[in-house]
C-alpha cells in the first residue's frame, strides 16, 4: 500500500507523552482538514496503553501516522515491551471497574486494528480508521479551539 508519512514522534512513557501523542494527532489532523475527534480517542487509548502496561524505564514510546488512499488513516504506538501485550481480541471490561475498556474503545471506532512484533523488544499497537466515514457528518470536522468559548472582559 502506498502511504504518505504524515508523523512520526517520539515521546517520553510518562502521561505527559501520551497527552502530547493525542495532541499531536489532533493538530495533524486538523491542518490536513481531516476528521479527528475519533483518532484523537484512539490515539489517547493506544498511548495510555503503552505508557502503562508497556513502558520500560529510561524508554520512550513512538506515534506513527500515516495515511493512503480512502482515506485511510493508520495510527501505530510502538513501545518496548513486547511480553505485554494486548489480547487479540478487545474483551468488555465489567461494568465496576474503573479501567479496562480502552482497547473495547479502539475496536468500536477503528476499522480494523491488532498487534505487530519488530525486531526485540519491539511491540507495535496499530489500527486503521476509515476517514471518509466518520461516526457521524457533524462530528470530527471542527477545529477543537472553536468548541470552547473565550469569555470576554466587560
């Protein structure tokens, strides 16, 4: 598949990186005129997964996105920790728990998604959305800042 490289980051496995990984994510987007509301949330699940369940002291986390025609957008988290790994298929987490429903997220709004091993220890977490389709016409168009009023001073 021909793919156009639109980022690739590397990002500290700390929250911080993950919070900077949707934000990447969302600023890409937007300057592309793409729907980003879903891709930000997969974003945001992928790099939380990987800075909690993946993250080796002393290493960072890598954003890959990338898109082809449809479009396509793939979105990849690699990290070191190739032992934890996410199952293959997104369980729904029990309606008490606090966590748990991350990967049930990705698998609801990407296309496809699932786990590639690199070279030891790499571990990549990929999924593929569907850009011409979002969840709906009204949602994923606008630019985040334009959400939020400013107020004014009098």
């Amino acid at each position: 598949m021909n793919q156009e490289i639109s980022l690739v980051a590397t990002l500290p496995s700390t929250p911080r990186g993950a919070r900077a990984a949707r934000a990447l994510t969302v600023a890409q987007l937007v300057e592309r005129k793409l729907p980003f509301e879903a891709a930000a949330q997969v974003v945001a699940e992928l790099a939380a997964n990987a800075v909690t369940h993946g993250r080796v002291r002393g290493r960072d986390f890598r954003l890959a996105l990338r898109t082809a025609p449809g479009p396509t957008l793939r979105i990849e988290v690699s990290d070191t920790r190739r032992e934890s790994g996410p199952p293959a298929v997104a369980e729904p987490a029990d309606v008490e728990a606090e966590s748990g429903r991350g990967l049930a997220l990705v698998s609801a709004l990407a296309a496809r998604w699932g786990t590639e091993h690199g070279p030891a220890p790499v571990k990549t977490v990929w999924a593929e959305m569907d850009l011409a389709r979002p969840i709906s016409p009204d949602r994923g168009f606008h630019d985040p800042v334009d959400q939020y009023p400013v107020p004014h001073d009098a």
